[in-house]
C-alpha cells in the first residue's frame, strides 16, 4: 500500500504530496477506495498494456539543468529515470506515455528568448531519443518556448515536420496571461491548421503564488489554474475561433464541475459579457449584390435584446425567426 500511496501522490509535483493512511482518512478522503484501486491496478498489470498516458512526465537533461540553476527542482523531477517511466507504466497496464516536462517548462525563462528556444529544443529532441530507444512505448508532447510566439512558431514547425510529434504541451498560462489572451493567437492559429493537439499543464500563476500559509499551489492552485484558463478559452471566443485543435486538460479539468454553473450564469446574465461572446462566436459576414453588409448571428433570447439597444439609425431591416431556445437573427446594415 506504501507503494500505491508514492504512485499516487508523489510522482510528480503537480499532484498532492505523500499523505499516511491516518492522515488520508482523516481528511475524509476515504470514499476514493484505495484498496478497490489496488486490485484494479494489479489487475491491470497483468493484462496486456492497453492504455495510452497522455499526462507522463519526463525530466531532459538540458530542462533539468536549468530548472535546478533557477533553484526550481524538486525530488521527482531530480530522480527521474526512463527505468522507473517502464516500471510504472507496466504496473499501470500503460502501452504508451506521451512525454512532457512538467512546470514549469521554460515559463521562467521569459526573459531569455534563446536560451527558452535551445532548452525546448533539445527536450524535445531527448524525448524523441527515448522514442527511438523504446519503440512504442513513448510519445512526444512537444515543448514550446513560450511566452516567447516567433520562437514557438518555430518549434511547432520542427516539432511536427521533423520530429513527428504527437501534439504539444502548453502551460495553463504564462505571467500574468492565460490561454485566451490575444498574444497567443498566432501560435492558435498554426495548431488549428495543422489539426493539432494541445495538452495543457497547470502551473502557478504570477497573481497566485503562496497565498495560503502551509498549503502548496499543487494542492489547490494548479486547478484553479487549468479553471482560469478553460474559462479564459471559452470567454474569449478563442475555442469557437479554433475548432480544430484538440485540447487536453490535466486532473479533470481542474475545479471545473465546480465552477461550471457559475460559468453558465455568467455566460447568459452579463449583458455585456453575451454581446461580446455571441458577436464573436456566430458572426459570418458576406457582401450582397447591392454591395450591403450582411451580418448573420445566432443570438440567445439575452444577446438579442442588446443587440436591440446597440442598433439605431444604421439598421434597415430586422427580421427574427425564433424557434424555442435560441433565435437566428439577421441584421442588413447599409455600408456607410
């Protein structure tokens, strides 16, 4: 059970540390059934590997030189091993792992373009090695040198052209800025067209380390985080203007079902915040043979009544067809 505990809670320092069996059942924590998840898990052992582990975490050398002259390491970054990588995968019934760092990646290096550049670089390039070494049995999420855009332009290119990458790993965000921001679209825009693959990795935001005296940010922060930044993709339209990427959240989606009636309320009830989103989401334009501007937008009942009081002299023509949740509404505006 000592061993299932250290699987648990310390494989890496994204996941809670190590808790004794008085103190994890204190904690009214006893309803997760460790002991039905060791059965499973031995079950799974002995079956043939099946399972495919998009959330594995490596430590290249270069990456792990850096983290440690920033004074950022911490025990399962500094004793990983691609041996204990097999051993655990095997226990865990684990075909494949797709590889990354984990954070903070190069996220401390913002003031370091190249040195952010190299590092990603030859992370990326050591985790095709492992590859190579052992076919089949790993992936590779390619790092990318953010916040710096022209530098990760560039490695999504190598990454995907040269080293056949799986997808890349992003940070939940980088500063003070989340995956929503208008600074990353021009990396959005070359994962869209490649149809790519986007898994992210919570980490602590600038606003929102060390707030709480004796708790970690992994224990509650790098949830709230993977939250932050779902919101932020929704919110600015960033994943209706990318339908083509396909995004992986770590740890269920952070506090996300908690959160997520909050989310549908703010959505609808913000008069504001529903202008914004429905303008954004559903805004085809097309010129017709009289050279008008016609904008075609499917509008919640909410964002009908402000588009309503925004449009005045400028309209010539408003016509609704409403089925019963949602209207599609057509405004012809006369090109002034």
């Amino acid at each position: 059970m000592s061993e299932l505990r250290g699987t648990l809670f310390g494989r890496c320092a994204c996941c809670p540390p190590r808790m004794g069996r008085r103190e994890f059942l204190a904690g009214g924590i006893a309803a997760l059934g460790l002991g039905a998840f060791a059965a499973a898990r031995n079950a799974a052992a002995q079956a043939k590997p099946h399972r495919i582990d998009v959330h594995h975490h490596v430590s290249p050398p270069s990456w792990l030189d850096a983290v440690k002259k920033a004074k950022l390491d911490n025990p399962p970054m500094v004793n990983w091993s691609r041996q204990k990588s097999l051993d655990d995968m095997d226990q865990a019934g684990i075909a494949t792992a797709i590889v990354s760092p984990t954070t903070p990646q190069v996220n401390f290096l913002d003031h370091d373009k190249d040195a952010a550049a190299r590092i990603a670089r030859e992370s990326n390039e050591y985790a095709k090695k492992l590859m190579s070494d052992h076919p089949g049995r790993f992936g590779l999420f390619a790092m990318l040198p953010l916040p710096h855009v022209d530098a990760s332009l560039a490695e999504i290119a190598y990454s995907f052209d040269t080293l056949k990458a799986d997808g890349v790993v992003i940070m939940t965000s980088y500063g003070d800025k989340w995956l929503g921001y208008p600074q990353f679209a021009p990396v959005w825009e070359e994962l869209n067209r490649r149809k790519a693959t986007v898994y992210t990795h919570p980490t602590g935001a600038n606003c929102c380390v060390n707030l709480v005296q004796g708790i970690t940010e992994a224990t509650i922060e790098l949830g709230t985080d993977t939250t932050r930044t779902i919101a932020s993709l929704i919110f600015s339209g960033t994943s209706q203007r990318y339908k083509d990427i396909n995004w992986i959240f770590s740890h269920g989606g952070g506090a996300l079902t908690a959160f997520a009636e909050r989310l549908q309320i703010q959505n609808h009830s913000v008069v504001e915040l529903v202008d914004r989103l429905e303008k954004r989401r559903y805004i085809e334009r097309q010129r017709d043979d009289r050279d008008r501007r016609v904008v075609r937008l499917i509008l919640t009942p909410a964002g009908e009544a402000v588009l309503r009081k925004l449009v005045t002299h400028s309209l010539t023509e408003l016509r609704t067809e409403a089925p019963a949740l949602l209207r599609s509404l057509t405004v012809v505006l006369r090109k002034k």
